[in-house]
C-alpha cells in the first residue's frame, strides 16, 4: 500500500506535486495552534474564559476566511492567494506571543485564523485547476495525505520545541509556512516553464476556467445558476451531520475512552493510531481503485460506513470494540470526504472556487460546533450518547442522499467517466 502510494503520488502532475510538497511543508509547520491554549494560560496572562474566547476567534478568522475565499479567487490565481495566506501567517503567528492583554491577543488570533484557513479553498481551487474530473478524488486524496501526515508530525515536534521554550514553538512554526511560501514560489515558476497541467488542455471554451486562471477572470462566471445553488446547498446541508461526526473524535474519543468508559489510556491512543494509519496507508489506493466509481455509489458507501461506525461507537465497552468501529469510521471517511470535494467540485461548474470556499466554511463551523454538541449531549449513564446521536444523524443523511438523486435542483447528474487516468 505504501509503494502504491508513493506511485501514485509521484505520477501527479507537476502542479499537484507541488501543491502536495507545499501543503506537507505548511501542515508540518502547523505546530503552534496545539499550543496556544496553555501559552496563553502560561504566558499570555489569561484566565480560562479568555484563553477560551481567543482560541475561538482563530475558528471565526477561518470562518472569514471560507467566506471571502471565493472573491478573492475571482481576482487572484490559487497560487498567489496560498503565498498571501502563507506570509500573513507566518507574520502572525510569529507576532502572537508577544501580544499582551485580551483585545490584541483576539485581533491577532484572528488575522492568524484567517490566513491559515485561506490556503485552503485556494488548494482546492489549485487541485481543481490541475486535475481532470476523472482524476479529482485522487487528486483530492492525495492532498489530503500531505495534510495529515503534516498534522501527524507538526504537533510532535511542536511538543519538543515547547518542551524548549514556549516562544520558540511560534517561531519555528512561521519558519515552515515561509519554507512552503519559499517552496511555492520556486516550484510554481519551474512547473510554468516546464509543463501544461491537464486542466489546461481541456478546452473550456472561450472566457473558460483556463482563462480565469491566467488572469482574465469573469465576475459573471462566479455566479452560481439557480439548480446549482440549489444542488449546492442540497449537499452543503446533508454534508454537515458528516462534518460534526468527524469533528468529535478529536474533541470527544480520549475524554470518552477515557472517563466516559474507565478504560486505560492507551486505547484512546489505540483509537488515534488505528484512524492515522488507516488514512496514511489506504486513502490513496482506495481512490484510485475509485476513480470510476460514480458521485452517489461513492457518498453513500462513505455515509454508510461513518454511520455505522459511530454508532458502534456509541455500542462499544471495551478496547478491541473501539478500534474495530475505528476502523469502520475511519473506512467511512477515506471514501467520504475526497467524494464530498469532488462532487462539490463538479456540480459548481466554473464558479467551484466560490463553492468549495463555503464548503471548507462547514467543516470549520462543525469543529467550533463539535465541542459544545458533545458537552450538552453527553452525562453519566450515558456517555456514548454524543456518538449514537452522530452516526444516526449520518445514517439519515445518508437516506436523504438517495431522495435527493430523484430531483435536477437536488442532485447534480454527472456526465459518464471514461477515463481515471
């Protein structure tokens, strides 16, 4: 499975590779925000509420972020807008520990917010532009490989380098985001002069996606018709139960393993290995296997597998029950989430930059949401009730997938797929 990742990740097109490259350096250096909460209760001289209020102006910088993203990609090339985000970051997160009192730390956490979240649409636009549709969930697997094995090891070495000196942590971490601008940069030029990526061979037409990405972008282009705001917001709804339930292992799994459920410790580490490993070593290969397979087989196979995953969840009582339903939720999600960005993707048309903004503005609302659900929902007695709640909000969903294929102003109908390769 390895090797068969390193092929397929290898045979990307220049582009893509470089976009993966880049979005390892970024996510890797991503290793201050794990951080920032006991900084700012250490070293920022907060109390826990406003520790709690600054850590949640980063999730409404990002929220700014997914909102904007659309109109700044009708005026800028995916690759400029990445370089913008990187630089403010980088500034930012280099300017964060020297703050002092609540309103400058907020401010700062949102500018920090903002530009961390900003790359992200604009890789989705740059993966869009690079990619056939027949290509786009292995595309989009790919880049979510680099994102997690960045995030695996960012917080590792953050956790070495705050061990040092908690100021250092925000330093080293604005290093890498100007390595992955760095890397950009450079690559971006060499990929320009030495290749025509297979977006831009296709033949959009006049005024087509092509044309907007060397410059002569459209405001008109970005508008969404009626059955594609339709079919979009059809989708950004249905997608949310799955976004909620994929916040909660990461806010929830070691508390619930943990207290909810007594048991030792290393099964909630069980639970996280199993879920990283399974990600790592599968996504990509599954994708490819994938490739043909159409928009509505491969979302409710992804729906089905998360739903039935948390609900065992929610059923399980010892070590072994967990990582079995660990790996049923973590299948559901190597299938889920490379379908959910390429249909969003396909049923956009051209105005996709616009669209896959708003749609990385559901996934940050669930994770701000995720926490407070899991706390209200959950109590003694009843510890697997924020779990059962999620995979039955899934499995419903997922019901609601299959009545919205029946309609042209719910589902998209995508055109038949020659080719994955």
């Amino acid at each position: 499975m390895i090797a068969e990742t390193w092929r397929t990740v290898a045979g990307l097109a220049p582009p893509l590779r470089t976009l993966f490259l880049t979005t390892l350096v970024f996510r890797t250096g991503t290793m201050a925000y794990p951080f920032l909460t006991p900084h700012l209760l250490r070293g920022g001289g907060l109390d826990a509420a406003s520790a709690g209020l600054t850590v949640t102006a980063f999730g409404v910088g990002a929220l700014v972020a997914d909102l904007a993203a659309g109109r700044l990609l009708g005026r800028l090339h995916p690759h400029a807008l990445m370089r913008g985000g990187f630089l403010l970051g980088a500034a930012a997160v280099a300017v964060v520990p020297l703050l002092r009192g609540l309103p400058a730390l907020v401010a700062g956490v949102s500018v920090w917010g903002f530009a961390y979240e900003i790359v992200t649409p604009a890789a989705y636009a740059a993966t869009i532009a690079g990619s056939r549709p027949e290509q786009r969930k292995v595309a989009f697997s790919c880049y979510r490989l680099a994102i997690n094995l960045g995030l695996a090891a960012g917080p590792l070495i953050g956790a070495l380098v705050f061990a040092i000196d908690s100021y250092a942590v925000f330093w080293t971490n604005a290093l890498c985001v100007l390595a992955a601008a760095g890397l950009l940069h450079a690559r971006s030029r060499s990929d320009a002069r030495s290749h025509h990526g297979p977006a831009e061979r296709e033949d959009d037409g006049p005024g087509g996606r092509q044309d907007n990405l060397r410059g002569g972008r459209s405001r008109v282009r970005d508008r969404l018709t009626l059955p594609q705001r339709s079919r979009f917001w059809t989708v950004f709804g249905l997608s949310l139960p799955i976004q909620l339930a994929y916040a909660l292992p990461s806010v929830f799994a070691a508390w619930y393993v943990i207290v909810g459920l007594g048991l030792p410790g290393y099964w909630a580490g069980a639970v996280f290995t199993v879920n990283a490993l399974g990600i790592v070593l599968f996504e990509v290969p599954l994708n490819v296997r994938m490739a043909r397979v159409g928009d509505l087989a491969t979302l409710v196979t992804g729906y089905a597998l998360a739903g039935g995953g948390f609900l065992l969840m929610a059923l399980a009582t010892t070590g072994p029950a967990l990582v079995l339903a660990t790996l049923v939720w973590t299948a559901g999600e190597i299938v889920v989430f490379p379908g959910l960005l390429d249909y969003v993707s396909r049923l956009s048309g051209p105005a996709a930059d616009r669209t896959m903004g708003l749609y990385s503005g559901g996934v940050n609302l669930a994770f701000i949401v995720a926490p407070q659900l899991a706390l209200h929902l959950t109590g003694p007695g009843h510890p697997g009730t924020p779990w059962a709640v999620a995979g039955a909000a899934v499995c419903a969903a997922c019901l609601l997938l299959l009545a919205a294929r029946t309609h042209p102003y719910t589902w998209h109908k995508e055109k038949p797929c020659t080719s994955a390769t």
